[in-house]
C-alpha cells in the first residue's frame, strides 16, 4: 500500500484523537513536506502507528521489522 493511502486511512482510524494530537501529526506532517513529501507520510505513519503499541519494546520491535529502523 501506498504511504498516502496508509496515511489516509490511520487518519480516518484516528478521528478519535485528541485535539492536542491531531495538532501535532499535522504539525509533524507540515515540517517534513517542506524536506520530502514520502519522508513526511513514514514518520507520520510511524508516530499513528506507535499510538496503538503500548510498550516501548513492541515499539522498537515493530519499527525494526517494518522499516529496519535500529
């Protein structure tokens, strides 16, 4: 899948989202455009992604096998 329409759709899963939250994914999404619109959508897509795994070890688990992140 595409990381627009993986973006897409954890927004619409996150429409539950504080205020503060969206605020701050939008924030986070507007900084990384500006450097490069696929870089954008992964860290964004990561940090949504991070809101649904509860502990920091399946945290780094997750990121490691899903984008090799150390």
């Amino acid at each position: 899948m595409e990381l627009q329409q993986q973006y897409d759709e954890l927004k619409k899963n996150y429409s539950g989202l504080s205020y503060k939250h969206r605020t701050v994914l939008a924030e986070l999404k507007a900084s990384y455009v500006l450097e490069d619109e696929n870089k954008a959508l992964r860290r964004v897509v990561i940090t949504l992604k991070n809101r649904k795994i509860k502990s920091l070890e399946d945290s780094r688990k997750h990121l490691k096998e899903r984008y090799g992140v150390k």
